[in-house]
C-alpha cells in the first residue's frame, strides 16, 4: 500500500468510525460553536443570488444550510463528504429543501463535470487530503472559469488555545499522540500559509488570499460540559483513545482544573484561531 492510499484509508476509518461518531453526538453543540467562522468564510466568499456552490467535507450538514441561504432559491448546494454517518445527518437536516444534494463520496477523486461550480467551499474540511495538490487539482476542474475556491482550516497549535490548554494537562498522564509528518493530514495540516500556497499554485489556483479570524471556542456551558468536550473533540481526545477509564477520569480531573481560568459567567472559552483562505481558479 502507498503511503498516500495508507493515509487514505487511515482518514476513511476514522471519518466512518470513531471521529464520526463523536460529530454526530455533539453536532448541535459543534454547529453553535463554529458557526462564526462558517459566517466569516460565506462573507469571504463573495456568495451571489443563484449561484452553484460544492461544499467540501461538508459533514452534517449546517454548511450546506447557510449556504443554500445565501444562493437563495434559484442557486444550488451540494454537499460531499466520505463520512457516512455524518451525511446521514445531513441528508435528515436538507430533507425537503430545494436546491440541495448530497453526495457520499472522496472529493479529491470523484469526477466532478467539468466547470460545473461557481465556488468550492470548505469548513474545515481539506486538510485532510493525502495528495493535496491532487485533490485542489481535481476541484479546480469542478470550477467554472472565473470561480473561485474559499475555505477555513486552523492555525497553528500555539494560537489555538482550546486545543492547547486540554492536550498540554492531557500529556502530562498520557504519551502524546506521534506528530503528524510535514505533509500528512490533519486539523493543522493547513497551519502555514506558504505550504498552502505552494499546494494551491502547483493546482492551478492563483496564489490565494489568508485573512486571519479569531473566535472564542466554547468548550461548555460549565467545567463539567467542558471537560467532556475536550475529551471528545480535539488533539486530547485523540491521546486518550484507548486509555483505561480510570487514566481517563484523572485527566478529566486535571483538564478541568486547566479549564477552570476561562471559566466566564456564560461558559468556558478559549481562543480559536483560523485562517479564511480564498483563491481564484487560473
């Protein structure tokens, strides 16, 4: 197996089993906490009346919503992800709305009529590609000329505060998970500005636009909600895959004690950081 198919099918297995299934139990909760950076990125966008829009890993589906909201009725959204389970979801949630669709598939390979879209949209959802300049490739085919392509991906850790704080109390009971390599895939695959350009160009983008969004990440409506929150979602949930439950209530005794200084009135909120990239399809 290459090492491109193997990390394929690490992603497959994940996005259909345990990362799934975490998604999908808290999609209501996630949904409320990212909708901000879903606005900021549809903003970016440009988004006009009637326009034909593909929402990559588009998940369970609140994207899709938002999206067809700002194609209006004589635009069109269809969703693609690999996740079964979560477009289920989204399937249920887009039931009855005209101007939808939603495609179980690999958008890195799926073939795409050719200029059919006037956006590629993403949420979070390209960083994982195993052959990214492949896959951009792929969706800039789907592009009509003159579209565009505009998506959020992360950060570095070191501003990502909500992913920081948890992992850093996490690995002090628990090895750290291995770092990814360079060029694998991952939440902060797309960290770095100049590798995303490279990826993009060599696809056939022009070199893209990186506008930074900072969020406040709400963990839980208290310490207990976000403690759980940061076992189920995030890099410490990741360490603790595996970890005996009695490991595991002592790392929630300690996340919680991190967690306790971002404690407001309203709930528990730690820094997010994101970048909003768009690129012109060359």
């Amino acid at each position: 197996m290459t090492d491109t198919a193997a990390l394929h099918a690490q992603q497959m297995a994940y996005w259909n089993g345990a990362g799934a299934a975490r998604w999908v139990e808290r999609q209501a909760r996630m949904d409320a906490t990212i909708a901000a950076v879903s606005d900021a990125a549809i903003g970016v966008a440009g988004l006009r009346q009637g326009e034909k829009v593909l929402d990559v890993g588009c998940g369970c589906g609140a994207t899709i919503l938002a999206l067809a909201d700002a194609v209006g009725p004589g635009g069109h959204v269809s969703g693609i992800d690999i996740s079964a389970p979560m477009l289920e979801v989204a399937r249920q949630r887009t039931a009855g709305r005209a101007g939808i669709d939603c495609l179980l598939a690999d958008a890195a390979t799926h073939p795409f009529a050719p200029a059919s879209f006037d956006l590629v949209f993403s949420r979070f959802g390209v960083m994982f590609f195993p052959d990214p300049v492949a896959a951009f490739a792929n969706l800039r085919r789907a592009i009509r000329p003159g579209g565009r392509l505009t998506f959020a991906s992360w950060r570095a850790f070191d501003e990502n505060l909500w992913m920081k704080v948890p992992l850093a109390v996490a690995t002090t009971l628990v090895p750290p998970p291995p770092p990814p390599g360079p060029d694998e895939p991952g939440p902060l695959a797309f960290a770095d500005p100049a590798r995303v350009t490279r990826i993009l160009v060599a696809a056939g983008f022009e070199a893209p636009v990186f506008t930074r969004f900072d969020l406040p990440m709400r963990l839980g409506d208290n310490l207990d909600d976000a403690s759980d929150q940061a076992m189920t979602i995030g890099p410490a949930s990741r360490a603790l895959l595996d970890q005996p439950d009695d490991v595991r209530q002592a790392v929630r005794t300690a996340i919680r004690a991190a967690l306790a200084p971002y404690a407001g009135a309203d709930g528990v909120d730690l820094q997010g950081a994101v970048w909003l990239v768009r690129a012109g399809s060359a």
